[in-house]
C-alpha cells in the first residue's frame, strides 16, 4: 500500500512538473520577463525530481524493444547514420539496470514493472553472444549476436562486462528477499556471473586485458592499468566465486606495482592517485563516474588512496579548470561546467566525440560530468543543474533529461543522448538521494571478499551499514 501511494504521489509529481516544462517551452520567447519567472520558480526539489524522472526514461521508454536493453545512442530526430537505432551497449545497459532500480524506488514505475523489465533483459543476455563468458561492448539487440566495435573489437569486453555486471549483481541484491519469481531470477543472475571466466583475461600474467575475439585472439593486446575508469574491472574479477584474480595481478597490473600512487597537487587540491595520460589534473569526469555507481567511494581506501578524496578533488579541479577558464571560452562559471567524453563539436561544425578534460577542452561541456558528480559536490552540481535549465531551456534539456553536449561559444546543441552518459546521471542522483544503490552493491557477500582480498576496507561492508 505504501509503494502504491508513493507512486501515485511521484505520477502527479511528475505531471505537473511536466506540465511546468511544457508551459516554458510554449512560451513565446518574446515574452522574456514571463518565462524567465516561469522558470525560475521551479524549487530544487522539483527541477531534481524533473531531470531524475527523465534521465531515467532513457533506459525506461528509451529502451531498444526487443531487448529491453540500453540502446548505445538515441537521436531525437530519428535518423541513424550508421542504421544503429537496434545496437544496445553492455556497459551502458549495467548502468541502465540500476537506473531502473531507482525508478522503482522514486515511484516512477512500480517494482513488478521492473521486475518484468530486468527478466526480459536477463533472458536477452542468457541468449545473446558471450566468449568466456564475458560480453562484448556492443550486441544487436534484434538478435542478441555481436556488433564489432572497430575493427578487431568482436569479442569480449572485459571493461564493459565489469559495468555490466556491477548493474546486474546491485539487481540481484535488490531481488534476493522477493517472492519466488524474484528469487529465480536472481538464480539466474548469479549463474551467469558465475560462468564468466575473468582470470583467463590475464593470459597467465599479472594484468588483466581488456579484450579478446573469437577471430583475431588478443590482436588489441590493451592491458588495462590505472588510474582510470576500469577500477571495477579488478574488484568484480578479484570477487569472482568461480574464476577470480590473485591480488599480485591488482596490485602489478592496476597500481603498476606502486606507481599508480601521486603526490600531485592542483588548484590546492590533492590527487591521490595518477594516470600516466593525465597526471595533473585527474583526466575527464567519468572516472570518477563508471566504477562507482555501485561501488561506494565513501571510507573506500586501500594502500594506494582514499576513493572519496581522489573523486571529490578530481571533481572540484575540473570545476575550476572551468571558472579559470584559461582559454577563455563562452558561458563557462559557476552555472555552467563539466569536461567529460561525450559528443564534440568538432572544427567546422561536425560532430565528433572526445574524451574532454582539462588541457583537452574544445568549449564543449557535457552535462553527465557535472550532474554525475552530485554525490561529491552537491551544491556545485546543483548550481550547474539549475544553470543548463534556467540558461538553456528546451534546447539543452529534451525528452531522456539533458541533452549529452552543448557548446556555448558556437551556439552548438545537439540533440542526441548516450547511454554511458546517461546513466551515470540517474544513478548517482539516486544515491545522492538515498544510498541505495551503493548499498545494495556493497552488501553483495562476493563483492565483499574481493574487496577484503584486495585490501580495500570501507565502513559499508556490513548489509545493514546506511
């Protein structure tokens, strides 16, 4: 009954906050004094619960209909360049089931519709292509077969298998209470987690690699060592109850047997842990984003660093790397900044993507990387939030929240979305909100033990921790 009531509750919430939208964007734009008064009467309150409730229609209405899966890109015009409207991302679909999560929890959808949901998703991957039991970035969502991602990129993807899995182990611990359908599902959860074979992804060395095909082998030969997004890479492969890493390969192949530690200080804040591509200014936002949807950077700290303070400092350099603003690009402040990989405007006007960053800044803020960050700085984030809606309107904020890329100096909006940046934006809004999906993640008993193993200690080991 209570579920009911709050979803009730949360439906008119959200109709009238749509209603709100819909009024702003009919405003004749002539009429500046009005809207602008229209549009800054919303509350906090109300603009979170707007941006939360569409961000997490992406993966909800925004869903590739066979699958059920996250499609990799949505373009709100509808035309596809490369015909790829039915390609869903693995990683970004491990993204998306906890983006569903928090829409149960916020009332958006009720718990059998994302039950449903999960089961048809669950069903897609029993079925669709795995090699080692490990996921390939992109799959057809029509057939469940493999879409390359470049040329040798066929196989598997170890990366975007591990944010896969983070999603789908956080639905297991949110099921695994439930009535017997429930239970069966986590069943079968657990039993493809269990059949991908992580350890074979060191081919015998103290590394992990990212990818393997089926027709070219290890021809990529990409080993995947920090820092960067890829930390939950080594914990879910460390955790594994089947097919797990020694420790000697995280602390060899991840911390580059000590190197990954940093004594760097920018803008007087502190960088515990550094990448060789980017060693000065923490590189773009999404490595503070991707491992950390479920894993809690909150007390998280192992030999090499403390989780909260490199994500809380990397945020807040990049947020002053836009108030400095040393190249002095249009409508960059305190309402307006984020550097992340997303959509660019590329010369001429083309449209490109870029892993945007301090030093690799074009003019384009991406709006996940202030938005996703909200656990770290939430008066900042917020202070962003407000500007891209207040400053903006419909052309930054669409259908699936705001719009992935925008930039101010040339007048650039685009209208299409990205899973990967998507996602990140409605989890980390929800556990900002109430910590659920941190908690369910870090209560899983085998996420635990690799921590353990590992070395990590955080204060959310114990299930009933808030």
């Amino acid at each position: 009954m209570k579920r009911n009531n709050l979803y009730i509750l949360s439906t008119v919430c959200i109709i009238i906050l749509s209603t709100i939208f819909s009024c702003k964007e009919s405003t004749n734009k002539s009429e500046t004094s009005n809207s602008e008064e229209s549009i800054s009467s919303i509350s906090d309150d109300s603009l979170y619960t707007l941006i939360h409730y569409r961000t997490f229609q992406y993966f909800w209405e925004g869903a590739e209909p066979n699958s059920g899966m996250a499609r990799e890109r949505l373009h709100i015009d509808g035309i596809y360049p490369q015909n790829d409207a039915h390609v869903v991302t693995t990683g970004g679909s491990g993204f998306g089931v906890m983006a569903i999560l928090s829409g149960i929890e916020q009332g958006f959808i009720t718990r059998k519709e994302g039950f449903d949901r999960f089961n048809k998703i669950v069903s897609f991957l029993e079925s669709a292509d795995r090699f080692h039991g490990i996921f390939p970035h992109w799959l057809n969502g029509e057939t469940g077969k493999v879409k390359p991602f470049s040329k040798f990129d066929d196989g598997a993807d170890g990366v975007e298998s591990a944010f896969l899995f983070q999603g789908l182990l956080t639905v297991g611990e949110y099921f695994k209470d439930g009535n017997n359908e429930e239970k069966e599902l986590v069943s079968r959860i657990t039993k493809l987690w269990e059949e991908a074979e992580w350890s074979w992804f060191t081919k015998g060395e103290n590394v992990l690699y990212w990818h393997w095909s089926p027709n070219v082998g290890w021809k990529m030969n990409h080993q995947v060592r920090g820092y960067n997004e890829c930390l939950i890479y080594y914990i879910l492969a460390s955790s594994s109850p089947t097919y797990n890493i020694d420790p000697v390969v995280y602390h060899e192949g991840w911390a580059r047997g000590g190197d990954i530690k940093s004594d760097q200080v920018t803008y007087d804040y502190e960088l515990p842990l550094k990448s060789n591509g980017a060693p000065v200014y923490g590189g773009p936002l999404f490595w503070a984003h991707y491992s950390y949807l479920g894993l809690n950077p909150k007390g998280l700290q192992d030999q090499y660093a403390n989780y909260w303070k490199q994500n809380k400092n990397h945020t807040l350099i990049n947020r002053q790397w836009c108030l400095e603003n040393p190249e002095n690009f249009e409508g960059y402040g305190e309402n307006c900044w984020g550097l992340t990989a997303s959509y660019t405007r590329k010369e001429g006007g083309e449209i490109g993507y870029k892993a945007h960053a301090p030093s690799r800044d074009n003019g384009t803020i991406s709006p996940t990387a202030a938005l996703s960050s909200i656990p770290y700085t939430p008066e900042y984030s917020m202070e962003a939030m407000r500007g891209f809606y207040e400053q903006y309107g419909d052309e930054l904020l669409g259908p699936y929240g705001f719009y992935d890329a925008f930039n101010p100096e040339h007048n650039w909006f685009i209208q299409r979305y990205l899973a990967i940046d998507q996602g990140p934006i409605a989890v980390m809004m929800e556990n900002h909100k109430s910590g659920l999906l941190w908690k369910l993640f870090m209560q899983n008993e085998d996420v635990q033990n690799g921590l353990t193993k590992l070395g990590f200690k955080s204060p959310h080991f114990d299930a009933n921790s808030n």
